[in-house]
C-alpha cells in the first residue's frame, strides 16, 4: 500500500512524457495503485523495473504525487513550522513542498498568529489529506538518550494546573515539569533550558528549571537577602508558611525555601520569628 506522509521505496513502472509512474511492485498495475513521480525529480539513471525512494503527499490539486526531497516530516513525526497565514477554517504552515500544511482550528491548543512558530505533528484526516495538530503528546517520543542530571533544551507545549508544564524536549521528546515544581510565568511556545530530574520506567523525562539542591540553595539563599533588601528587611512568612503562598511570593517549593532559610539561619544572617523572617542587622562601627 502507497502510504501518504512517509518515505518509502517503489518501483519504476511506467515512463511517460512527464515523469514516471510507481509501483509497489515492478509489474504493470491499475492507475488506483501508481503514483506519478515528476520529470524534473526524476533521477538521470532512473530505469523501468528499479526501485527508488520518495515521498508522497497531495499536490495543490488534491492529487497523490511522489517527490524525492525530504520534507523533513513525516506522518506520526513532531515538528517546529511557520504559519505562513491564516484563514477560514486553520492556519496554514509552510514546510520543504509547495502545498502548505492545514492547522484546523479543532487542532489548535491556542489561536496561532501569522509569522510565528508552533510545534505540531503530522497526521492523514479522514479525507485522506495531510494535517498537523498542536495535540502533540501521543506523537511525541520516548527514547530520548539523555540521562539524570543532563541539561536539555524544550518547547512548552501544554500546561495543565493538575499536572504540571508538559514540554517537548529538542521538539520530540516527551518531558514534564511536575506542579511541585516551581515554574511560573511560562506560556505554551516558550523555549526552555531545564535539568533531568528523573527518567521513568517509560522513558519519558521528568523535568526541573531548578540546579541540583546544593547549588539552588546558594541561589535562593542570594534571592531570600534580595528579597529582604527590597522589603525592609522583613518577610512576613517564615518556612511554616503555607507552600502555595511561599511558591507565589519566591518562587520557590517549600522545601527549597526552608533549606535556605536553614542555610542563612546558620551564618546568622536571618531571624526566625514567629510572623515571618527578619534580616540580622550589621552592627554599626563608631
């Protein structure tokens, strides 16, 4: 079977003026089981009965038709395109062919704008015609090669208030942010650098925007002084607090918090009062 959206290899069956017909199989076969590959992509030493690799897609006349470039997408695959313009019924990708690419609206994760990116796969509708939607977790991958510790680079995909930031590690991989995790302020198509945290049994990434515990508790040591600069040198909730309130004030999860008030406790730089968190005033020289 001739399956739109893939590379796949078929025989040369047929020559005609205008290019030349494949096959699944080097024998003469009806015209419901050919495709026409192009003059101007047909290889110089192409012959009658050898087999070549090619791509098949829908011409702008809705004809199946095959190409030898690499469009770079497949059916099933995950990829970063440019929506050229939008229209009645999606937005339009531009992509390596000349027929561009639908984005239904039924298939948008938020309204795309003209000019910018979004990440999507590649999928064959009901017409049998080549779509892409921004639903992309089932088509993302699994056997991502990084490992614990690794630094990655990923889209935001989806945020969910349940499970976290969903994200697309390198544009394939499937990657989550859990909720514990401190990440405010990020928007589906952000671009992000994160920490691996973990790799689950099913190969998907569970991510962090934070250092490992040593290094982040430097950091947010530094931030919680910052803080008390900027507040008169009080906190008005200590590491009691609840984690929601200390997630939305720092930006930090409640354990994070407490290891650096721990932290600047020890070198005496803080008080823990019973209403929050006071800076160690320096004493003065006369």
């Amino acid at each position: 079977m001739i399956e739109i959206g893939k590379r796949q290899k078929l025989f040369i069956v047929k020559r005609v003026e205008f290019g030349v017909y494949l096959a699944e199989t080097k024998e003469e076969c009806s015209a419901q089981e050919r495709v026409l590959l192009p003059g101007k992509e047909v290889p110089e030493n192409a012959e009658t009965g050898t087999d070549i690799e090619v791509y098949i897609y829908r011409d702008s006349e809705d004809r199946m038709i095959a190409t030898t470039r690499d469009p770079g997408l497949s059916v099933g695959e995950t990829a970063v395109l440019f929506v050229k313009e939008t229209g009645k019924i999606g937005a339009f990708l531009g992509w390596m062919l000349e027929k561009d690419l639908l984005l239904p609206f039924k298939e948008q994760t938020r309204k795309v704008k003209q000019g910018e990116e979004c990440l999507v796969a590649l999928y064959v509708d009901k017409s049998g015609r080549l779509c892409t939607t921004m639903n992309v977790y089932q088509y993302l991958r699994t056997d991502s090669p990084y490992q614990k510790d690794d630094r990655v680079e990923g889209r935001v995909y989806e945020i969910s208030e349940r499970f976290g930031v969903f994200v697309a590690v390198d544009d394939r991989y499937s990657a989550l942010i859990p909720r514990r995790e401190p990440a405010q302020d990020l928007a589906v198509g952000d671009k992000i650098n994160a920490r691996v945290v973990e790799v689950l049994e099913d190969g998907k990434l569970t991510l962090s925007l934070r250092e490992k515990a040593y290094i982040q508790m430097n950091k947010d040591s530094q931030k919680l002084l910052e803080m008390l600069e900027k507040s008169e040198g009080k906190i008005p909730f200590n590491d009691k607090a609840d984690p929601e309130l200390i997630r939305l004030k720092t930006g930090m999860s409640k354990n994070e918090f407490k290891r650096a008030v721990g932290s600047l406790y020890k070198q005496r730089l803080i008080v823990i009062e019973s209403d929050g968190i006071r800076k160690v005033q320096e004493s003065k020289t006369k």
